[in-house]
C-alpha cells in the first residue's frame, strides 16, 4: 500500500479505489478498466486525488482526469486538442483551445488500442513540453 499523502489523508490510490466501489453499478468497472489501459500505457504513471474527489493521472504533466456522473464515466484530457485522435474517441468538450473528453456511456465500449495511444501521446507532449522549457536560451 503507498503511505499516506503528508496531510494524512490515505494515498491517491486508495481514494481511487474506494471511489470505484462506491460506484456500485456499471461505472465502477469501467472507470477501473480504464485506469488499468493508463497504467498499461503509461508505466510510471502517478495518480491523484483532486478537486474535492476527482481522480487524476499525471506523468510529466496531468494526462487526464476520471470523472464519474450519472449517465457517463468522463475521461478529460487536459491538452487534448493538441493530440492526434485518428480514431476519434474525443465525443465530449470539443469546443476549447485545450481540453477534450471521452463520454463513455453504459454498454460502450471503448477501443482501448486507440485509448492506450491518446495515453501515449498525452505523455510524449507533456515530456517534449518539458524538455522545451528547460531548454537554456541561445547565446547570441
């Protein structure tokens, strides 16, 4: 089990996890699918607990959050419109300059090859993002 956070709250994690059971209809297993397809992809990946309950995934950068409501599990990435999505998983927050989201309503399935690459690409630019801003500026 990982400690607790330094304010002695139980771990990220665990919140996550209690979070899925206390769903307790067809959210909580899909939300935990979907948290499995990001550890998949992403190794290494940190989860956390923000916004007074809301499951985030982080790994240079907030990839995406897990929100649970009513009629849908919504999977919100936070520079989605700057990721490819060839097979246009995004169905939720397409307006904005930044964000996009995957409703996923009960008995929808979701590619997960296609979900395992958003992941992917969602790591490579919060990495290349970092590593352009620790770039030291040309000497002239």
């Amino acid at each position: 089990m990982p400690p607790p956070s330094p304010a002695g709250n139980p771990p990220a994690s665990t919140l996550i996890d209690q979070r899925i059971a206390d769903l307790g209809d067809w959210r909580g297993p899909v939300l935990a699918r979907m948290r499995q397809l990001i550890h998949e992809a992403a190794p290494g990946v940190v989860e956390e607990w923000k916004w007074m309950g809301t499951p985030v995934w982080s790994l240079g950068g907030i990839l995406c959050t897990g929100e649970s409501y009513k009629a849908a599990v919504k999977l919100t990435f936070l520079k989605g419109a700057s990721l490819p999505d060839p097979c246009r998983l995004f169905n939720a927050s397409l307006d904005g300059n930044a964000r996009r989201a995957i409703d996923i309503h009960k008995g929808q399935e979701v590619d997960a090859n296609a979900f395992q690459a958003l992941i992917r690409a969602a790591v490579a630019l919060n990495t290349a993002q970092q590593t352009t801003a620790r770039k030291p500026a040309r000497a002239r």
